[in-house]
C-alpha cells in the first residue's frame, strides 16, 4: 500500500510557536505553583519543541538535491534527528526523575489552582498540536507526533492530580504523577531509539516481510532465482533493496520487461529505490532450469 504523503513544514511551523509559547507558560507555572508534575510537563513541551524543531531541520535538509559528493541526498537528516531526540529524551527523564527523588524526601506545597489552570491551557495548546501532525508517515513527525500525544494524555493527568490536590491536600500525588510522565517519555523515547538504530544499521525494516519481497520476486516469470538480497531503509519512508537476480533469459528486451515488473512489485513494500544484476553464473543447463520455470507458471 503507498501511502499519500502531506507537505507537514507549515504544521510543523505552526506547531513550533504554540509548543514553545506554551511550554515558557507551564515552566513559569510549576515554579510559582511549586508543582513538579508542572514542571516535568513542560520538560515534556520542551522535548515536544526541540522534536518539532528538529523535524522541520530534517525534513528542509531532506529536499536538498543530490550532489556528487551527497549521492543520495539528507533523507537521513530525520534519522539522526530522531536519534539525537530520543537520546536528549532520555537525558531530561532521569533528572525529572532524580527531582521527584528528592522532592518525595521533602515535599512542598502546591498551589493547585494555578496548577490546574495551566494544566488546562497546556492541554488546548497539545490538542492543537495534534490537529496539526496527525496522519504523518514521516519517522520524525510521527515521533513529534507521539510526544505531543504522551504531553496530552500528561497534561489531563496533571489536572486531575490539582483538582485531587485542592480535595484532599495529598501532594505526594504531584510526585506520583511526575514519575509516571517521565516513565510514558522513557517508553516512547526507547521506541525511537529502537527504530532509529535499526535505520543507521542498516537492518530490514520492521514493517518488510523479507520472505515476502522475495517470494513477489521469484514469482516474475523467466526469474530462476534472487541471491545477495540487501533490503534497508533510507529514512523512514523510502527502502533501498540490492539484489542479484538468476536468469536464463538472454534477450536485452525481456529482461528490462523482468526489471520493470520486479520493480513495480517492489512499490508495494515502499522500496522506492532498487539496483538489480541479472546474471546467469549459477545455472548448470539454462535449458533445464527455464523448462522447471514454465512448469511452475
């Protein structure tokens, strides 16, 4: 299935200015309210701005042309970005973490109005934010994504714990809530990281049946056999395949015809780009081989 990809620069312009707008609104509100959980929120929107940020960089570099010296380009850019983001992620997590440590051996009070109510302005700036990147194929805006998501889910958890606060007066609730936001950004920053290494090594992408890619490329007629298959991913929406493929056809024709259709089922998997050899050193009797061939068609 090929995915309709969106321009998402404006989005992710637009989005930029509300993040940040409202991430200076959440830290000024934690350190006067004396929440943690605030505090660690806006850690969240910071993250959320600087992924945001990162993917606009990534995706400006991406539509830079090749040169001769760059083949294929900065479709990479959003890979790296992605990676230093989830590393940057999991930095900010354990000194929230180490804070809500050390604010369990001494708690303060918390002003749970004021909490609440730029809890509930973080949370209209998230859902607008989500508006903006929703639908996005792209590694780096689906990661942008995924953060402003975890910061929506936090941002309604932050005003359940005010409203809790302002009943019962339990503020050890701010510092429960605070691990669990951190713990939601450690899981999600490991995810990226996991992807993004898969990508900088060059692994078969997860989502790629590679028996399959192979199965749809053995079952072109005249293709005796495929060896050598590389299959990897450049960014998160184009995969490059390498691959040397058994033939006994000579004619020059019939075998541009074989690449044209391998090519075309291998659309289907997003490998967008593919280096095909055709060679014929394997086959013993080209005769026997081409005749086992039609048997199987």
């Amino acid at each position: 299935m090929v995915h309709e990809h969106r321009d998402f620069t404006r989005s992710l312009q637009i989005a930029l200015v509300i993040t940040t707008v409202f991430l200076v609104v959440e830290l000024v509100g934690g350190l006067i309210s004396g929440s943690l959980a605030l505090v660690s929120d806006a850690g969240h929107m910071f993250s959320d701005a600087l992924s945001l940020l990162l993917s606009l960089g990534a995706i400006t570099l991406a539509r830079r042309l090749p040169t001769k010296e760059q083949t294929y380009g900065f479709h990479r850019a959003e890979i790296f970005a992605a990676f230093i983001n989830s590393l940057l992620l999991i930095g900010m997590s354990m000194l929230i973490l180490w804070e809500a440590y050390l604010r369990s051996l001494n708690p303060a009070p918390i002003q749970s109005g004021l909490m609440g109510a730029v809890a509930v302005i973080g949370l209209v700036s998230n859902i607008a934010v989500v508006y903006l990147l929703h639908g996005s194929h792209n590694l780096n805006v689906r990661s942008a994504f995924l953060h402003v998501i975890g910061d929506t889910i936090s941002s309604v958890a932050v005003i359940a714990a005010a409203i809790w606060i302002a009943l019962t007066g339990q503020v050890v609730v701010d510092i429960i809530l605070s691990g669990f936001i951190t713990v939601m950004i450690l899981i999600s920053a490991a995810g990226i990281l996991r992807e993004t290494v898969a990508i900088l090594l060059q692994f078969t992408p997860r989502s790629v049946d590679f028996d399959a890619v192979v199965a749809d490329m053995t079952s072109v007629r005249d293709v005796a056999g495929v060896h050598h298959v590389h299959l990897w991913s450049l960014s998160s929406d184009i995969n490059v395949l390498d691959a040397h493929v058994y033939s006994c056809e000579r004619d020059a024709s019939r075998i541009e015809e074989m690449k044209k259709e391998i090519k075309k089922r291998l659309e289907k998997y997003q490998i967008r780009h593919s280096t095909l050899e055709f060679e014929c050193e394997e086959c013993e009797d080209c005769s026997i081989v081409k005749a086992e061939k039609d048997e199987l068609i």
